[in-house]
C-alpha cells in the first residue's frame, strides 16, 4: 500500500468486523495487541458473545480512502455499563437521578478486556493527524444519529487524548498493575527476585514452597499445543469463578471453541493437573513482546494457587520469552506484592447534556488527584526498595 495523503475520507458504520476484510482490519493493529485483531474480535461476534440481546451491539466505525481501509472505532451501542472496567456506574444514576437519560451510549473499546491500545485505529502509511481527527468527529456525528447519550473511549493510548480532546473529549485517568521488565532483561525468576526485600522474597519462596507441596503437575502451554481437555477446562474454569461471584457469563462457550479455531497462536494456559486431570488454569493472551492476564478458575481450593497460576508462571514465562511487559488486568491489590506496579491508564468521554458533562468534568479533575495519591501510596508499600521513581 503506498503512502496515502490527499484523496477524500469516506466514513461509514459497519454491524460487526466480519464485514470487513480481515488482512485489512489487521494492518491497522497495534504490534502487541491480540485483542483488537480481527480473530478476536470476529470470535465474539460469531459465538454471541456481542451481539443483539447482550449490551454489545457493533457499530464498527470505518474510514476509508481510495477505497482502501485507513481508520476504525472498535464502537459499541449499549444499553447498560457492565464489562467496561472504567466505571460509570455513579454517573448513570446521578444522570437517571435528574431525569436525564444515559443509556443508550457509544462505547469504543474491546468488550470484556482492559487492555489499553489504540482506539482510533489508523494505517501505518496513513497521515494519522488527518484520518484521527475525522475518526474523533465522526464518533459524535454516530452518536447524533444514534441519539446516544455519550461516547466513551476506553483503555486509549495517552497520546489519543490530544486527538479526541479537538472533538470535544474530556480525559479520564486510572490505573493497573503491570509488570515490566528490566531494559536489559531479567535472566531468570530468581534474579528477579532478587530485587525485592528481603522479608517479601522470603514470602514469595513460601507461597510457592506451599503449592509445590500440592503435588501438582503445571504447565504453560500456548493454545496450539492444547488438547481437548485443556480447552474444555479453560471454559469450564471461567463459568466457574463467573458463578462463584454470582456474575453472567460474557463470554459463550463457542467463544472458546472460535478462539480455538482461529486464534490460539494468541492464546497461553496455565493450568495445574492432578495426575491427568486440569484442577485449575488461567486464560491469557500475549503478541508481539507484551503478555495479558485474563481468565483464573479452579476447582480444588488450594493456598497459593492463584498467586501461582496468575502471576508467577506468567512472569516466569514473560522472562524466558524476553517479553517487556505482563499486565494483570483490571483490579487485584495482591498483584503488588508480586511485583506488578501502578501503572496510569486513559479513557476520554463526551457527554451530550451540558448540565451533566459539567457534572462529570469536575468530578473527573478530583478523581485524577485521588487516583495520583493512591498510586503513590502503592508504591510505598511495593517489594522494590525505590519503586516510587517508577512513576
């Protein structure tokens, strides 16, 4: 494709990813995201997992040039707030509390996934000042036509923020924990932990002396090496820990079968045996040098198994593959112990009320400062001598 600069942009609203081109969809993605890749996306499109009846109805925002795909808007019609990992939840009911309706709103993001990548999508060759600044426009002009309330991009790239605020965004601040490894690389788990204190090193070495008294076999297995047992296990631990917290499951059971079919060099388990049995196992997705958390069940309450499962074998795993960074996803203050940092994540929000944006706006600029003291208070309390330079 060759540099693209002058001809007019055509925006246009698509019901699903499956109607565009997959190579062409692809080419906009950013380097280590496996989320926004059309297998996944398609995945939960074709195992109703989105869809009519489920609170995700596509409304894929695309810009093309020439006739060539230059931007989209992973974009969402809802009607509710679950799945979103950037809660709303307080402006909703004040809104409703006025008389103003919030629902229904735009939501670009990758459902059920707090991942943070590039929203406005954008080819590499494109001029992507120009094809951004349209694709931040035509989010209002979709929600005109929608009679949506709001737009919400979640989990964007800092540098979106500029972008999206020329059309009227208000940036949002948040965090998670990540763990990021050295620029010269971690060569092993132990080195790594040798950068704790001590009393935290010891209490690593504990929790994993204790699930090795389990008598448990664990292994880390990318899903093209999974068999059908493996498989049927990953699906059967994510309805597990979704019924224990008394939730609905997001995801269906085909969305396993789909992932499989067209996504599993994405795709990495954990998953611990007694004898040839899965008893637990964690979901995760990795591309390019980065490595996402997702998914944990179990069937056996054993200590520690979690802190294995969920963060040292993948960080182990992270360290042989000379990956730069694992993210734990949304919430989990126990991450920190393990040595996963805050780390700022960014959203950006247009509200159509006045009255409510105002609201909204100067509850987001307190927020900011409570989310910067809490950060900082968790670097205190980090296994890291001086973590508190990493923010």
């Amino acid at each position: 494709m060759s540099s693209i600069s002058e001809p007019p942009l055509s925006l246009s609203i698509l019901a699903g990813v499956t109607e565009v081109s997959a190579a062409a969809w692809d080419e906009l993605v950013d380097q280590d995201d496996p989320f926004l890749e059309h297998a996944f996306l398609a995945a939960l499109e074709r195992s109703g997992s989105v869809g009519p009846g489920t609170g995700w109805e596509p409304r894929i925002l695309i810009a093309r040039q020439d006739g060539h795909l230059v931007g989209a808007v992973p974009l969402y019609l809802k009607d509710d707030s679950m799945g979103e990992f950037i809660w709303d939840f307080a402006w909703a009911h004040g809104s409703h509390s006025a008389g103003i309706p919030y629902y229904p709103k735009l939501v670009a993001a990758v459902p059920f996934t707090p991942a943070a990548s590039h929203r406005l999508m954008v080819h590499p060759k494109a001029d992507r000042a120009r094809v951004a600044r349209v694709l931040a426009q035509g989010l209002r002009e979709v929600a005109e036509e929608m009679d949506a309330s709001s737009i919400h991009v979640l989990f964007c790239r800092e540098e979106e923020l500029a972008e999206l605020a020329s059309a009227g965004f208000v940036p949002r601040a948040s965090y998670q924990f990540h763990w990021n490894n050295r620029p010269e690389k971690f060569p092993s788990f132990d080195d790594y932990l040798g950068t704790f204190r001590s009393r935290m090193r010891k209490q690593v070495r504990h929790e994993r002396a204790v699930v090795g008294d389990h008598g448990l076999r664990i292994e880390t297995l990318p899903g093209s090496e999974l068999d059908d047992r493996g498989w049927q296990a990953l699906d059967r631990f994510y309805r597990s820990t979704v019924d224990r917290y008394g939730n609905v499951p997001s995801l269906t059971p085909a969305f396993f079968a789909e992932i499989r079919r067209t996504h599993a060099d994405r795709l990495l388990a954990v998953l611990a045996y007694r004898g040839d049995e899965p008893i637990a196992a964690t979901t995760n997705f990795t591309r390019g040098d980065r490595l996402y958390g997702r998914y944990w069940g179990s069937c056996e309450p054993l200590p520690m198994l979690h802190f294995e499962l969920c963060f040292y074998r993948l960080i182990e795993h992270a360290i042989a593959h000379r990956l730069s960074a694992f993210e734990g996803g949304a919430g989990g203050e126990q991450k920190l112990a393990r040595g996963l940092l805050p780390q700022p994540t960014f959203s950006a929000h247009w509200i159509r009320h006045r009255g409510l944006a105002h609201a909204v706006g100067d509850y987001i600029v307190r927020e900011a400062a409570a989310v910067e003291a809490e950060m900082r208070t968790c670097l205190d309390h980090s296994p890291f001598a001086r973590a508190r330079s990493s923010l």
